[in-house]
C-alpha cells in the first residue's frame, strides 16, 4: 500500500525495509528506507520513524495514525513530517514536502481501504 513500492523486506514485527521510486520534476530515484515503528496500540495508534537516501538524496519522517471510533464509525487521522537532503531536497523543502505528504496520504488512504473493505470513503 506504499505507492511506488519497489520492495518490502521485514526485518522484524516493529522493522521493515523498503524501496519506493520516488520522482519530482527531472528527478527520479529509488530510495531504501528504513522504518520502525516507535509506538503501537492496536486498533487505535500507530507511530513510526523512517530514514533512508537514494542516490539523489536522504530522507527523514515521522508519521502518527490514530483510528477514532465515534457513532460506529472509524475516522482515521494522520500527520507525517518529512525532511528530505541533497540534490532532491534542493527542488525546496516546500515541493518536496508536498511530493512526499502526497506519498503519505496515499498510502494512508490505502490503509484505509483495505481496513473499510472497500474503496468508498467515509
């Protein structure tokens, strides 16, 4: 569910490895990540840290999910910050602030999805 995904490798049940295609403007790259998951309660919160670079940069973020349920139903409420470095993080902090929120909310929309069951929204 992590657009771009090249490759997912587990390292362990709070540990995963990634390779995600990442692009802005004439810049494209495969970047290797690490995340790990910082704080966890099931069914109701998530928070993980990632770090990783590619040839055209680095990349630091925190990401926090927290599932709300109210008059049975389930709102899912995110938040990401994202510092990215180097040739990529040159095109401004704010361009590629706004390429990887998008990356984020996609695939926080594709949790979302598979949790619903469906691809209708709440």
């Amino acid at each position: 569910c992590i657009p771009g995904l090249q490759k997912l490798d587990k390292v362990s049940n709070e540990e995963f490895t990634v390779v995600v295609r990442v692009g802005v403007a004439f810049i494209k790259d495969n970047f290797t990540i690490k995340f790990k998951v910082v704080e966890s309660e099931t069914g109701k919160h998530a928070k993980f840290t990632g770090n990783g670079s590619g040839k055209s940069g680095t990349m630091d973020l925190t990401a926090v999910m927290d599932l709300i349920e109210a008059s049975g139903k389930t709102t899912m409420n995110w938040s990401a910050n994202v510092s990215v470095g180097g040739k990529i993080g040159s095109l401004g902090q704010r361009v590629m602030g706004g390429q990887a929120e998008k990356i984020i909310k996609q695939m926080f929309d594709s949790i979302e999805e598979n949790l619903s069951g469906s691809k209708e929204k709440a």
